[in-house]
C-alpha cells in the first residue's frame, strides 16, 4: 500500500503508524487515514478506474487495504435510477436514487466492511467482529463467511427479526445485549480491549470507515463525472454522511471531475483542502434518535447523546461517534439536518416504493421524507441535481410496513371478484 501513510489525530494532528488503532493515545481523539496524494495524482484517472471491478475496488487507489486479494462480495457499483415518478410528485425534474439496498446483504454496510476485513486479514486477525444496530452484523457475519474466518456480532436484543435472521445464517456467533445499541458499543469497547479480535467498528474503525467514500465516488461516475447540486443522506453515527463529502472532495482534488478545477493539497501533500465542491449537503434523522439534528438547530459545535426512543433501529445510535464532524460537514457546505416525524418515517417508505418500485426500509424512509420536507420548502430547485441515498432493504423491516397487506378476499368466481374490486374502488373514492 504504497499510497497510505498512516493514521493521524483528527483533534491534535500526530501521526501514528498504519495499525489496527482507532483513538489518539495522547488526547484521545479519533484517528484517521492519511494518504500520499501527490503520488496518487500521478497515477489515478477516469480511465483507470473504468478499466476496474464493478464493485468499490475499482477505487482502490483511495482505499487503505490491499486490492491484490480483498476480501469482496461484490459490493457497490450499485445502480443510480432517474426518480421520475417520484420526482414529478416532489416537483424535482432532476432527482436520482442511489440504490445500495441491493449490495449482497442488502445494505451500505458492505462497503465499509469489505474495507475492514480486508485489513484485518492483512493484520492477521482470525476473529471478525462488531456493535451493531442490524445491518453491520449481516455485512460482518457474510464477509467472514467469505474470509473463513470466524464473526462474533453484538446487537441489541429487541432488533427487527429480518435482521437477526440476515446475520445468522451466516454461522456467526450472535450476542444479543439487552439494551440500547450506545450500550452495546460500550461492552464492545471493553470486549475489544481483552480479546485479539478484529472490530471492525471499533479497532478498525478508521480504515472501515473510509469504504464510504465509495459512494461518493460512484455518484460522480455515474454522472458522468459531475457532482449532485444536494444529496440527502441517512445518518447515524454521522460517518457516512462525512464520507460522502471527502469522496467529493478527493476527485475534485485528485482533477477527475467534469467542471471542478483542481484544488490544491495540504503543504505536507497528505491532506486535503476542501476545493470548491458545490454540493450541498442534507443529514436526515428520525425524531426519535435525532442528537445531530438537535446540535445543527441550536447552533452547538457539540453534539449531546439522547437515548433512541425511534422505529428507525439502523439509526439509533444516541451517541453518534461522528457527529461533530457530521456538524462540520453540513456548515461547509451549505446544507441542512432534519428530524422526520416518527410517523413519516413509514410514509416514506411507502412513497419510494409506490412511485419507483424501490422497498427500503426505516433509513431509507427518513431519508426519502427528508427529501419530501426539503423540496417542500424550497430548500431544493426543481431542476438542482439531488441524489437521494437508499442505505438498506425493506425486507429486512417488514414489521412496520405490514399494514399494507390489505388483499381482496374472494370466491373463485368472476362475480364475487367483481364485486370486491367494485366495493374497494368505491371505499377509495
């Protein structure tokens, strides 16, 4: 891995080596990968990503694992749909959905996994593990499957059971805590210090964390190289929403996107500026479990942990590791956070589905009643180019959207069936 120089402190700015560390030692702040970007200047183009897998690995320059051998199930390279339908409803002439909820276990998860276990392969690990609201434990148990190494999962014991079921039959070993997930991540953090595993959320937090970025690096390939105008993103721990924004960042810098003049790097060639990306972006939260949201609307550099009372379970994180970040981001660049109303979240769901066929589930419905609210209010032009981002499946949630199993009963006859329908057209009005 010739491009990646380490990690470094993103509170004090020392600089470790690139090993499985996740928290500066001398102020405790979170650390990240840095990379040598002058060298991957001098070799990275559209064309060479073109001639890549279909899956994030054809960004494997941007990436701190090794490519030669990953551990992948093909995740990304995941289709970006012009949202016609639902865009006429929302009065947006130019809206796409970014469509992850069909990656292999049905979620984002996968990019940022397939990061970190391919890591920790190189490290050695032979246990693969994490803290989970749902989705990560499926991602995590399947790339172990794919590693044949062993996956232990933390989750919280009420979780949706299309979740639990996504993750067991992979074989892992499945833990279920009784309590909140910020609950769950705390044990993790103490399991982590006295077991030689593998956690990819915790220990290899800083190089999983970067899978994301692949998200904004196919959005701008699918778009022929542009940037959305707005983006509408899920958030959580606020990690994938910060992503996102570097992605953007690193292709306008790296001189790879179609209008961006190339920006400049930091003086030690190993950090970028932020150039003049124009998107905007827009966090989205559910009501119940919404801290960044909160800290963005009372103008706090803080975020203060809540504890999650949300139908949104992939969202429920109270104390969001990257939320001061996550604030960063949206003051950058101009953009927004929203709490949807808990009972929107259902609703948003539903409209996805009914207008462009896509079944997501909870993350998916804040995000897509996000966008409702933000186009609504003028937030968002009608002909701006604004992606929305679709994070999981909805069959993994099928418990809140079961009210919508309303068939016709009837008789094997033409004439009861007749009068079914007659009789459910007219109580529809």
């Amino acid at each position: 891995m010739d491009f990646v120089r380490g990690l470094k402190c993103r509170e004090c700015g020392r600089e470790f080596p690139g090993e499985a560390l996740n928290v500066c030692d001398y102020c405790f702040g979170p650390l990240e990968v840095i990379y040598d970007y002058a060298t991957i200047a001098e070799v990275i183009s559209r064309d060479r990503i073109a001639k890549g897998p279909l899956s994030i690995w054809r960004y494997k320059d941007l990436l701190p694992a090794d490519s030669q051998d990953p551990v992948d199930i093909n995740a990304g390279y995941t289709p970006l749909l012009k949202a016609r339908n639902l865009g006429k409803k929302l009065g947006l002439r130019n809206l796409y959905i970014k469509n992850d909820s069909v990656n292999p276990s049905y979620s984002f998860k996968d990019r940022v996994v397939s990061v970190a276990a391919t890591k920790a392969v190189e490290f050695g690990f032979d246990t693969l593990a994490c803290a989970s609201t749902g989705n990560l434990a499926c991602s995590v148990a399947a790339h172990a499957a794919r590693a044949g190494i062993r996956a232990v999962v933390f989750i919280p014991a009420d979780l949706e059971q299309g979740k639990v079921i996504g993750a067991a039959v992979y074989g892992p070993t499945m833990v279920a805590v009784e309590g909140t997930y910020d609950e769950v991540n705390r044990l993790c953090s103490e399991v982590a210090d006295n077991y030689k595993w593998a956690f990819v959320n915790i220990n290899m937090r800083p190089y999983y964390a970067e899978g994301s970025k692949t998200l904004g690096y196919e959005v701008a390939e699918q778009l022929g190289w542009r940037i959305p105008d707005h983006v509408v993103v899920p958030s959580a721990s606020g990690a994938m929403f910060t992503k996102i924004w570097k992605g953007f960042n690193e292709l306008a810098c790296l001189g790879l996107l179609e209008g961006v003049e190339p920006a400049s790097f930091g003086a030690d060639q190993n950090t970028v500026h932020h150039p003049a990306v124009t998107t905007r972006m827009h966090l989205t939260q559910a009501e119940g479990c919404s801290p960044i949201v909160t800290a963005w609307k009372a103008g706090q550099s803080q975020v203060l942990p809540v504890r999650p009372s949300t139908i949104a379970k992939s969202l429920a994180i109270g104390n969001p590791a990257d939320g001061i970040y996550a604030l960063r981001v949206v003051k950058a660049s101009e953009g927004s956070a929203y709490a949807v109303p808990e009972p929107d979240v259902v609703a948003g769901i539903k409209l996805l589905a009914e207008t462009e066929g896509i079944f997501t589930e909870t993350a998916g419905g804040v995000v897509i009643s996000g966008l409702k609210h933000l186009a609504e209010s003028g937030a968002i032009k009608p002909d701006e180019l604004t992606v929305a981002y679709i994070t999981g499946n909805g069959l993994k949630t099928l418990e809140v959207v079961s009210d919508a199993v309303n068939p016709l009963r009837v008789k094997p006859s033409m004439r009861s069936f007749e009068t079914a329908l007659k009789e459910r057209e007219q109580a529809a009005g």
